[in-house]
C-alpha cells in the first residue's frame, strides 16, 4: 500500500492586510504582527518519495495526517520555544476585530502553545483552528490566541493531510466495520 500526501487547501496568502486597521506603535513586535499576514510553509513530499512518518492523526484510510521524522527534533524545539517564549513574555494578544479565516497565529492548547491556522470565528470568545504540526481541529478561547513571531514561522508545517492510495471501503464509506 501506498500513502500519498494531499494539498493542503486552506493557505493563505503572505503578506496580505489583517484588516483595514493599521496601528502606529514602536514596538516592532506589535507593528510587524498588526501589518501582515505571516505564512508558515507548507511541508511538501513528492509521489515516490520514500519518507520516514509518524501518523499524527487517524480517521480514516482516506484521510489521515503524517509528520515527517527527519524534523522531529527541530519541532520539538520550536515547541519548547514558543512555549518559553509566550509564557515568560505572553506576546501579543489578538483582538476580535484581527481575527479573522486563514490567519496564522500561536494558540494554547492544553498546556502548550502551537501553531495554528484560524478555520472558523465561532464568536467574540471561541475560534476553530488547525494545528499547522498536527493537523488536529480545535476550538480555542480567544484570551488563548496571540501573533505568531516570524522565527516561528522558518520551520514548514509539520503536518501533511494523506490518504491510502488503490484503497476503497467495502461500504462505500469507511464505518467501524471496515476497520
């Protein structure tokens, strides 16, 4: 069987305005994170590559996330940077007005910060985001979510939507019984 990567649709644009607001302000934190949006590069394999992965996420044969081991350790790092980073300073928090689909942010979750990719703006208090290094879907609370530094945005994101390839559901569509 072969697993092959799927594009990742829900990319936004760098450099793109948050809103139509610009604030002036001398610290180069807040302007920079006010002024546009940051992407994170999309982690990119080939059909006929061979990789080493670890599944981050199962729900299907059909849908599935990988991470590519060789950047394991360099995950872990940003992880336990930002981490240390947004705990010790906190960043800047984001204001309903910025929030806004596709923007690319640092969110807490459980204990630990991480990228994220907003989905959805549930209300002026919860939002949906992606998980950029584990592809999970979660709802956040707003007073979670702060601007993503641009160091954290070098390392590509770590999770890659894939699929079984040749592989079909008995039933049509993949249920308990085709586990």
């Amino acid at each position: 069987m072969k697993a092959v990567a799927m594009e990742n649709n829900d990319e936004k644009q760098e450099g793109t305005k948050i809103s139509g607001k610009e604030e002036v302000t001398r610290d180069p934190v807040l302007s920079m994170s006010k002024s546009k949006v940051l992407a994170v590069p999309n982690s990119k394999l080939t059909m006929g590559d061979m990789v080493d992965v670890t599944v981050c996420l199962a729900i299907s044969p059909s849908y599935f996330v990988i991470q590519p081991n060789k950047s394991a350790w360099e995950l872990d790092q940003l992880i336990a940077d930002m981490n240390s980073f947004y705990e010790e300073q906190n960043g800047v928090m984001v204001e309903v007005d910025y929030l806004n689909e596709g923007i690319v942010l640092a969110v807490k979750h459980k204990a630990d910060w991480y990228r994220a990719r907003v989905t959805e703006v549930l209300d002026e208090n919860h939002v949906m985001v992606r998980l950029l290094d584990f592809g999970d879907l979660e709802m956040v609370e707003v007073r979670n979510v702060r601007f993503l530094l641009e160091q954290f945005c070098r390392l590509e994101a770590q999770a890659i939507n894939a699929r079984l390839s040749e592989v079909m559901p008995a039933r049509g569509d993949w249920g308990r019984g085709d586990e």
